[in-house]
C-alpha cells in the first residue's frame, strides 16, 4: 500500500483540468456495445413466441440505453452498463426469459443532454428497441422523457433518483428505481440532525433536479438555523474553489454533498488545499469508495501530489440501498460477484458495477412478469402491480400511482475503502411530515439460480 503524503497541489486548476482528462480516458469509452447472445436452452414453449412488439422477436428482446461512456460522469458510471450486460450474458446463458436472449445496446451520450437526445432517438426511431433501460444522469434523461412517453416506449428503471420520474399520470412509461433524492436526503438529514446536532452544516449540490430534490429532503428534517452555507455547481465547469472558499468562510462543520464521483473528489481536494476538513456527508451517487478513491489519487497526481485515496475517504459519512461489498456472506453480493468474474472481470468489483447488475436482475424480474409475448403496455402494467424488492434493502414504492423505486437505505461510513454500515434501514416518503422510520422485514435472498421466478 501507498504511503499517505500530505496533499501539495499548486494550483487548483491543474486538478479540474484533470477532472475532464480522466474522464475523457475512461475506460468505458466505446460508443455502444450489445450483450451477447451466449447459447442456452430454450424454454419448452420456444415455438409460440412471437414478435408481439417492437424489439421482440421470437429469439430476442433488444433493449436501448444512454450512458456517459465520456465526459465528467464517465469515472465510475462507465462501469454501469457493461455491468448490467454482464448479468443479461449470465441471463442469456442459462435460457434467458422464457427463451429469449436479451440484446442489451448502450450509446455513449458524454452526460450531455443534446447528445442523450440524438442517441436515445436513434434507438427508437431506427434500432425499435423494445424498451430504454437505465437511461442514465437526471439533466440528461430529463431531455428525453417526454419524448419517450409520447413514443409509448417503457422507460423503465432510470440511473437517477430525480423525483420527477414519479409522475404515472402524465409520464405513464417512466420508472425510477434507485432511492430517489427526496428520501436519500431525508435519510441523511436525520442523521445529521442527531448526530452532528449543534455544529455549522454546509451545502454543496448540483444545480439541478439531483441536488434540489437531496436538498429538499434534508430541509425537512435538518433545522434552517445550522445551515450556514448553500453552495451549488454545474458539470460543465470544474472549478469549484469559490463555492469551498465560501463554505469555509462560512464556518460550516459539516457539508452535506449531492454530488457526481469527480465533484465529490473535487471537493475534497479544494478542501485540502486550503487547510480545510469538514466532515463529508456525500449522497450515495458520489460516494463509491473504489471509484472516489481512485478519482482522488488520479487527480491529486495530476496536480502533482501524491495521495493515498482509501485514506483520504476514511471517515465519509454516506448511505447504501443495496448491500455493502464488504458483507461477503450476503448472497446479492455472492451472485453479483460470481456474474462479474465470469462476464465482467475487467472492471474492478465495486458500487458502479454492483448497482448495474442489480438494475438488470430487476428488468429481467419485470420481464418475466411481463408475460411470453409482451406488449410494451405489459412491461408497464406488471411494474405498476408492484415487484419484489429482491437485491434493494428495502421494498419498491410501485403502484400504478407511485412509479418511485427502492423506500429505503442504511446510513454507514467508508473506512479502508468499504462502507460499513452503522445503522438499520430506514424507510420513508417524500412528504415533508412523513417519518423516517426502522424497517422491519427481513431482506429477501438472492435465488439459487441467480435467475428470478416468473
């Protein structure tokens, strides 16, 4: 292990410039992959499929996704996809759903919402998939919801916790499934309520629907008169030293971040730069421990330090709706690892990947749902009767009047690299005067198969 040297960065640009220069070279950085169609038996009932929608055949369900393959959401997102296509190929490999291989294509929209545009219609309009899935980042799939909805295309299982994916009345096809940012802020905010009670709270947050729904939530629950700073940004610009400056000058003891993985780094490192060390209380989106970790060593190296990044996560206060990596009796983490070594081993085991697989055994829990030979109104009606919550540590809100994903998460700390839990789950809503309160049940465990039941 690398020796922790106490961070020298000359100058703050040098690191945001490297922002975007790791970004750019990630290496998720090919423009569109589909998962294979590894050969498995077929369902005894093969011979009655049909092609009963778009991007159904009687072999295939192909599928469609945006993804920041590039970009400055590329560190860590770019795992996302090759990983849900590594349990597709799992899928595809013992019979698929009900003898269907599931074709997974993901194009690369650099987390720009033109370009999410253009790749989005593509696979509509000329590839007819039969659905978008996971379509990821909230500014960017906000430009493609409504379009998706009049097209009558499922837009299932959004990579974003945006609340604004919850409307079945005007967007029918539209469903999140990680915690949205109302509960995840709600969550953190009564356990910076209790356990920071009496100090200065900051807060750092994109500016937009991400960070205005994580605000909203810990509004709710965190008293006005201890936030002493709101500070915001945009992905577009990197230099983020006057918003710390500002929570600095502030005096705020604590910064609660609704941040992308690079900003989180950002943050940090702007932090050390000026001899500054609040305590971090970051969403769950930007704090993976692998991907934060390696961000900071990337970028501090850019500006010509040397840092030991597991160190300089030590101590990060954050939440997890799916079961912590470093639970390795868990058997969601058993199946999931299992999967990644035989189909994704190149990408290293972490939140990214784990996320990514987890999304997928759920669509294919909805498709099989679903029924044989699906219409794209079937995918919808069997999410809206509601799905187990399988590998989530809490249930699902689905209903045909809440299209809200996983109710809940655990709040833990990072320490050597892995999150390791420090509370029960809480589930909550969205309101304002709903309570955040212990779940209860026991979370399901990952079938034997690794495949859903119909």
């Amino acid at each position: 292990m690398k020796r922790s040297h106490r961070l020298r960065v000359p100058a703050i640009a040098a690191v945001a410039a490297a922002a975007l220069a790791v970004a750019a070279c990630s290496s998720g950085s090919g423009s569109s992959s589909s998962s294979s169609a590894a050969p498995g038996a077929s369902s005894s009932s093969s011979a009655a499929l049909t092609a009963s929608a778009p991007g159904i055949t009687p072999t295939t369900i192909t599928i469609g996704s945006h993804q920041p393959l590039t970009g400055p959401a590329a560190p860590g997102y770019s795992e996302i996809a090759p990983a849900s296509a590594a349990y597709f190929d799992y899928v595809n490999a013992h019979g698929g759903v009900y003898g269907r291989k599931i074709v997974y294509k993901y194009l690369d929209d650099a987390y720009n919402p033109t370009q999410t545009s253009s790749v989005v219609r593509q696979l509509v309009l000329q590839d007819n998939v039969y659905a978008i899935f996971n379509g990821l980042g909230t500014p960017t799939h906000l430009a493609v919801e409504s379009f998706l909805n009049a097209q009558k295309v499922p837009d299932v299982f959004v990579a974003s916790g945006c609340d604004c994916w919850n409307q079945p009345t005007t967007d029918p096809m539209t469903f999140g499934w990680q915690l949205d940012y109302i509960r995840e802020g709600k969550i953190l905010g009564q356990y910076v309520a209790k356990h920071f009670a009496g100090k200065k709270i900051g807060y750092f947050y994109q500016d937009d629907e991400f960070g205005m729904d994580g605000v909203k939530g810990l509004d709710y629950e965190i008293p006005k008169s201890m936030v002493v700073s709101r500070q915001t940004y945009v992905p577009t610009n990197v230099n983020i030293a006057p918003q710390v400056a500002a929570l600095r000058a502030s005096g705020a003891q604590v910064i609660v971040s609704f941040s992308i993985p690079a900003f989180t780094a950002l943050l940090k490192l702007n932090s050390l730069r000026l001899g500054y060390s609040p305590t971090l209380v970051v969403s769950n989106v930007g704090s993976d421990p692998i991907t934060l970790s390696g961000l900071l060593e990337a970028f501090a190296k850019q500006g010509g330090a040397t840092v030991n990044g597991n160190q300089l996560t030590a101590g990060i206060v954050t939440d997890g709706y799916l079961p912590t990596l470093g639970d390795t009796t868990n058997s969601w983490i058993a199946l999931f690892k299992k999967v990644h070594d035989q189909y994704d081993a190149k990408a290293p085991f972490d939140g990214n990947v784990l996320y990514g697989e987890a999304a997928a055994y759920t669509f294919v829990q909805a498709m099989l749902k679903a029924g044989k030979n699906p219409t794209r109104a079937d995918l919808v009606a069997a999410i809206n009767a509601g799905l187990p919550q399988g590998p989530a540590v809490a249930p699902f809100a689905y209903s045909s009047t809440d299209h809200n994903g996983i109710t809940g998460a655990y709040v833990g700390t990072i320490n050597n690299g892995v999150l390791v839990e420090q509370t029960p789950v809480y589930i909550t809503d969205t309101s304002a005067t709903g309570p955040v309160t212990t779940e209860t049940a026991t979370q399901q465990q990952a079938p034997a198969s690794g495949i859903p039941a119909p």
